[in-house]
C-alpha cells in the first residue's frame, strides 16, 4: 500500500460509503391468534382491532397502486400483491412492512405460498 496524498480522499470515501448503504427496508409483518401454528397465522385473511392499531403506529397505509416510491418488490402497476401495505419514513430510511392480512389470500392454499414469498424474504419478522 502506499499513503495517498490526495487531501479529498476521506471526504470521497465518506460519499461513497453514503452510496452504498442501504436505505431501504423489507420487514414482515405477521398477524397471529393466541394459540395459532405458524402456518395458521399466514392463514388470517383479517387482524383485530389491537393490530389494526399496531400498523398505524408503525406507518401510514399507502394505495400500492400507482405508488412511486419505494415498494419493497410489491406490485404498484396491477394490484397482484395486494391493494395497501404500511410505509415508513425515519431520517433517511424508506420502510415497507409486508403484512400478511394485506397480502392477497390464497383459499386453495393452505400454505399462502405467496404470502411466504414475501415476508420470508424480509429483514426481519414482527
């Protein structure tokens, strides 16, 4: 290695870190009755009134269609992964919470693959 003399080298490195870090956020969102398995829960196709509460405090309910900004691999042309989901800004973060009772449910599949597809692909599980 050898020492640069480049004064503006820390002030780039700083820039470039900037660029490079991650901004945004996938978290999951699932909803769950006292006594469900896992895979009841990616069953719920409704939350209570306690979880309804819940999202408002972590964002604001945002039209998926449409929607401009950050989506987290949600569709915004088609409706095809739900209508509304939660977002969230925090200083420079963009937050988007795959809930499970606001991705479509699927009658046929006890599984709810397509939920799974989702929320197990997140950062983390609520």
């Amino acid at each position: 290695f050898r020492k640069s003399n480049d004064e503006t080298l820390p002030l780039q490195l700083v820039e470039l870190e900037e660029r490079l870090r991650e901004n945004q956020f996938k978290i999951g969102v699932l909803y769950g009755k006292s006594g469900q398995t896992e895979a009841q829960m990616y069953g719920n196709e409704v939350g209570s009134p306690g979880f309804a509460k819940f999202l408002r405090m972590l964002g604001d309910e945002i039209k998926l269609k449409g929607w401009t900004r950050y989506s987290g691999g949600l569709d915004t042309e088609n409706d095809r992964t739900g209508k509304t989901t939660i977002f969230t800004e925090f200083e420079f973060y963009e937050i988007v919470f795959h809930v499970s009772t606001m991705l479509p449910y699927t009658p046929d599949d006890p599984q709810q693959l397509a939920r799974k597809r989702h929320i197990g692909n997140d950062i983390c599980l609520l």
